[in-house]
C-alpha cells in the first residue's frame, strides 16, 4: 500500500510539474508539445535523485542539481541560459 501511496505522489507531481513548465514553455514562446514537458519534469526528478544520491540534502546539492536540470531544458528545448532559468523559475 506505501508502494502505491508513493507511486501516486510521484506521478501527480510529475504532472503537475510537467503542466507548469508547459505552460511556461509555452508563455516564452516555444513550440514543443506537453511529452516534452513530461519528459523534462521526470528528467528534473532523476537528476535530483541521482544528485541527492550522492551528494546527500543541502544547497550544494541542490545547486548542481538545478544547474543540470537547466543545461536538460536547454538541451530538450533548444533554448538557451537565460530561457531554461525562466523556465525553471516559473
């Protein structure tokens, strides 16, 4: 039952990250669809848990983790620095 709790929790969230960074993809102009989002929103989320993995919690991790999720949007998007960050903070 925790199995499924947790597997619910992490789909609804990549949903709805996947919905924000569409919208904000899509407010700066791009054209790609919603698996694109979907796709960045779970890469976001491996590369977190990948980082937090061997890096463990804090703001460095958190750092290198945000910064390799912006060259991932850059590279999915076709976009640049500037671009992927207002994407990520939106």
């Amino acid at each position: 039952m925790v199995l499924l709790e947790v597997l619910l929790g992490f789909i609804i969230r990549l949903v709805v990250s996947a919905v924000i960074i569409y919208l904000a993809a899509k407010l700066l102009g791009e054209g790609e669809g919603f698996g694109t989002a979907i796709s960045a929103a779970l890469i976001g989320s491996v590369i977190f848990a990948i980082v937090s993995y061997f890096m463990g919690a804090g703001w460095i991790a958190s750092l290198v983790s945000g910064i390799a999720w912006l060259i991932a949007l850059g590279l999915m998007y076709d976009i640049g620095w500037l671009k992927s960050f207002a994407i990520a903070v939106v």
